[in-house]
C-alpha cells in the first residue's frame, strides 16, 4: 500500500458501515485514511504505516479503544501518536477515563463529519507545533521560524529578523553547569517574549533555533523597543543568575587546562537585524544569515549589542541607552 503525500489517519471501529463513512468523508477532506477493525489489526498498522492521527471507536469487542489508547502510549515508537476517541455513551465518566487512558480528544455520536475533520485539523495543528517547540522554553524550533519569514515576506509589508545569542554562554556552562545554563537560556526566552509584548501589535514572533540562539520576527519600527527591552531585562535577570560575589565584581573565574584562572566578563547579549527593505530575499533562510552576519557584528562590540543591516552599508547600531 502507498500512502500518498497527505496526513495519514487511521480509523478504528468494528462498525463496518461507520468505518467507512469516516473514511469516505475525510477523503473527500483531504486526508488518507486507512481502516482497522480492531484495536490488534489497529497496532499492526500502526507500526508500519506510521500514521498522523488514530480515531478510534471506544467500545469494542476485545481490546476495546482504551485498551488500544493505553498500549499506543505505552510503545515509545507510537506514544506520540494523537488520538480522538469516538463513543456512543455521553457521560463525563466516559469522557474522563478516555482522556485519563491517553485520547487527545472526544467526540460523541452522533457526530456532524464537519466536527470530526475541524477537531483533526486542530489536533494534527497543536500536535505538529508542540513537536517543533523546544522543550526547554516551549517557543516554536527551526520549521515554524521559517513559515513566520515565508508568511511575513507573502504579504509583502516590511519585516525584520532578528539572531539572537548569549555571549560568553559556554564560560556559564564551564563555571556554574549545564543546568544553571539552561537558565540563563530560559530567562532571555522569557524576557523576549515579555519584549514582544511591549512592542505592541502587530504580534511579534519568538522562535528558538536552539541552545542559547533565538530568533526575533516583527516590523522593522518594532526593533529598537524590542530589543532594549530584552537586553535591559536580560542583562537584570543574568545578574540575579550568576553567583552574588560574580555579580558584583562583574566577572568570572574560570581555570585553564593548564590551571590558570583567566578572568571572563559576565553574559551580554549580542542581536544582529535584517530588514527586508535592505535587499530582496529569495528565501526565508537568506534572511537569517544576514540577521546571523549582523550578529557577528553585534559580537564584536563591548557588552550587549544590537546591529542592524540597513539597506546594505552593514553599520551596526548600538542599543539605546549605550
């Protein structure tokens, strides 16, 4: 069987009639549909068709639909497979114990087909962003960072993307530890979504490349109060990080492989800016390297920095208040 490029659901009800229906409508929808009778025939097809999304009836004959929810879970290979159980009892019991056993969802029949697909549709949506969220400052990873760029440049109104990192990251992980870093990174991951909320609407976008890079998308009039709000908050919430006697000589004490303490300045942040009214960008990615490049340059100024790209000349600008 070849499962066409589409999101792929599974159907599970020994309701022949029903099953097909199901099916019928969601490809009328869009979706490719594969059907099991059983919750067993169901865990086979599970595991070589690895399939976006299970609906699956709740009574059953053998393993009934919580007993099949349950093994799904338990099977590291399927555990994140979302599921929407489907039941013909309308208790809240019911309900609880079919959310309780692992369902992502509940739907009771009868049920109107427009439900069942608008309840898919938000499931597989919350499902694919919770898979590209980082897991340690829940922002969106690498691919939804580059639909926010496609969609900004579509609509062809002025945007900026900012790169962000924390300088000097790699002597906290040294001095203090991995998990004293990942605070350091969730801090500046919440001091750029507060920033986003003081720059106003439209919404600015927080993405999170990953480790201590991030990225910013907003208007370009949405830069400077952005960021100066992120680095000011950033630079507040990184003091009361470090160890209180780091924080108030204003530096580190790491040791060499050779023994010798070196001194290291405390973490900055350093942001470089892309605008989209500097060059025409063929691809989302080309955005990024230039915010990236702008970021070098950030990096090789004194403290936090911001350096934006304008329209080519590459002259870096400080924050406000330098």
């Amino acid at each position: 069987m070849t499962v066409p490029d589409r999101d792929l659901v599974i159907v599970v009800d020994d309701d022949e009639d029903i099953a097909r229906f199901i099916q019928v409508n969601l490809e009328m929808d869009g979706f490719a549909v594969i059907v099991a009778s059983d919750g067993a025939e169901a865990l086979g097809l599970i595991v070589e068709y690895r399939p976006d999304l299970a609906v699956v009836d709740l009574m059953m004959p053998g393993m009934d639909g919580l007993d099949l929810t349950r093994r799904i879970r338990a099977n590291p290979a399927t555990s994140a497979l979302p599921v929407i159980m489907l039941t013909a009892k309308g208790l809240s019991v019911d309900k609880v114990v079919g959310l309780t056993a692992g369902a992502d969802d509940y739907l009771v029949k009868p049920f109107d087909t427009t439900e069942l697909v608008a309840r898919i549709r938000s499931t597989l949506r919350r499902t694919k962003e919770f898979r590209e969220s980082s897991p340690l400052t829940g922002l969106p990873g690498n691919n939804r960072i580059l639909q926010e760029i496609t969609y900004r440049s579509a609509r062809l109104e002025p945007f900026a993307v900012g790169h962000v990192d924390i300088d000097r990251f790699k002597t906290v992980n040294d001095v203090y530890g991995f998990a004293r870093g990942d605070e350091f990174i969730a801090a500046l991951a919440s001091c750029l979504q507060d920033a986003a909320v003081v720059a106003g609407a439209p919404p600015a976008f927080i993405g999170h490349v990953g480790g201590d890079d991030f990225v910013i998308v907003c208007t370009p009039d949405q830069v400077r109060p952005l960021t100066s709000y992120a680095v000011n908050a950033f630079e507040r919430g990184a003091d009361a990080l470090s160890d209180p006697r780091d924080a108030e000589r204003g530096y580190l004490e790491v040791t060499d492989r050779k023994g010798v303490v070196q001194r290291s300045a405390l973490v900055t942040v350093s942001i470089g800016v892309a605008l989209s009214t500097s060059r025409h960008f063929q691809d989302p990615r080309e955005v990024i390297a230039a915010a990236t490049e702008m970021k070098s340059v950030a990096k090789s100024q004194p403290g936090s920095y911001v350096a934006i790209d304008r329209r080519g000349d590459h002259i870096p600008e400080p924050r406000e208040g330098d």
